[in-house]
C-alpha cells in the first residue's frame, strides 16, 4: 500500500464517520480508547459495542551512520465487547522498514503485516475513593500470521493490569505494569507504562507518558512520549502525538490517528 493511498483512505473514512456520528445517541459518554499511549485503558468497551482504533506512525533510530526508519501504515485494533466486563481484541500493523548508510537508502526495503494481536481484556474493579479502576489483560501474537519480513522466532505472549485514578474533574493517571515474552527472544521482560491526562476542553485533552520494558538478560528500556486528543463526538476521537527513547533505540517517534465506535442500539 502505498502512502498517499493509505492517507487518502484514512481521510475519506474520518470524514465520512464524521458525518455520520453527527446523529448519535448522545445518551452514551464519550469513548474511552486505548490509543495512542502505551497506557491501555482500565475499562472495557460495554456489551455489544464495536470500536475500531486505527492509525499511523513513523519511527526512526540512527547508530554507526545507519539508520533505521518504520513507517506503520495501519496499527488497528478491534474490539468487540461480549459481556459488560469482557471484551475481545485483534489487531494487526502494516510496517515498512527502510535502511540507509551514509545517507544512502538501501535496496532491501521490508515491508508486510506485524504478528496478529489476539487478546481479551476483563474488568475486575471499579473506581472506589482510593482504589483504582483495575482491568487485566492479556495477549498472543502468533508467529504464523506475520509476513514473511515480520516473522519473529518465537510467539509472542503479554499480560498486563491496567489501573486508573480520578485526579480531579479534569485530570487522571493510568499506569500498567506486566509481563511479555516472544518476538525474538525467549527471555521474559517486565512492562511497564504510566500516562497522566488532563481535558483542556470539552473536546481536547492531552496525555503525557513514560513507558518501558525490563528484560531478564539484556538492557532496560525507557521511553516517553507525549500528544492531543480531539474529540469530534462522542464516538469519533482524533489524536497526534510524539516521542523519543530515553534509553537507546529510539530517535524519533510521530504518530496520528482516529478511533471510532459502533454501539448496539437494541442492548
């Protein structure tokens, strides 16, 4: 897929929904997402709603005078609420990677779908004075539904609690703390993410996050990023946002999107 058919498409869509979520039931609040932080929210979707999270992003990291950029095309996730406190989730990444030495891009450009994301995320607390809002949740990325470019040695496995506390009327903090194993190594690593957000409007807020992993064997890392959120209705919601690595890995992060939801009329 090329980029401007892939900006084209992602244009037509938003301004279609956006249209179109102009005669929504406002009797529901406003969508809560799990993009674009790394911070995955500590609620469900609800039963019978389906919420798609799309977007793009390009990253890029330069070592030894060779650099390394991504573009991820498509970073969507579906999810689909089959109880009130159960959701299920899929999701995938179209990725192109692209290598330059000196200045020079190289020939072997890779390109092609990320593992599949196949998960579910459950509620286990609501929010109760000093106790957060807790979820849990947990993931496999199978090693055969990648591209040939993208397959990792190993399947992937993550899981996470996911909590949240109320600051103020217009602030809050999420923070997520697990484990995954996969990709390339067999070693486990410890995750972890936490992201404060604060509503500047009724309609734009904006988050701040540090976020990382601690593998067994090998070197922490350590990242923040930062971005907005536009809310155009109550279930159509745009973001932008950027980062960095505060360890290696990482020079540049820069991503946007759009998350999107379908409610069951007849619940």
């Amino acid at each position: 897929m090329s980029k401007i058919k892939f900006i084209t498409t992602v244009l037509f869509f938003t301004t279609t929904v956006s249209i179109f979520s102009q005669e929504d039931d406002k009797s529901f609040d406003a969508l809560v997402t799990d993009r674009p932080d790394a911070t995955e929210a500590s609620s469900t979707v609800g039963k019978g709603v389906l919420q798609f999270e799309t977007g793009g992003l390009y990253e890029t990291f330069e070592a030894n005078n060779t650099q390394s950029e991504n573009y991820t095309f498509n970073t969507m996730l579906i999810r689909y609420g089959i109880l009130d406190n159960l959701e299920l989730r899929l999701g995938w990444d179209f990725v192109e990677g692209v290598t330059k030495v000196n200045g020079n891009k190289l020939n072997d450009v890779t390109s092609g779908l990320s593992p599949l994301l196949l998960g579910i995320k459950i509620d286990i607390a609501e929010e109760h004075g000093a106790m957060p809002e807790i979820a849990i949740i947990g993931h496999v990325f199978p090693v055969f539904s990648a591209s040939a470019d993208y397959r990792p040695e190993y399947t992937g496995i993550d899981f996470r609690l996911s909590l949240s506390h109320t600051l103020s009327e217009k602030s809050s903090i999420g923070y997520n703390i697990g484990a995954q194993w996969g990709d390339d190594s067999p070693e486990a690593a410890a995750i972890y993410t936490v992201a404060y957000g604060y509503s500047i409007t009724d309609k734009f807020g904006m988050y701040a996050e540090l976020y990382g992993d601690l593998p067994e064997d090998s070197s922490a890392n350590h990242y923040w990023d930062a971005g907005l959120t536009y809310l155009v209705s109550n279930d159509l919601q745009l973001d932008a946002y950027f980062g960095t690595s505060i360890t290696e890995g990482q020079d540049v992060l820069l991503g946007a999107g759009f998350s999107y939801r379908i409610k069951n009329r007849n619940k």
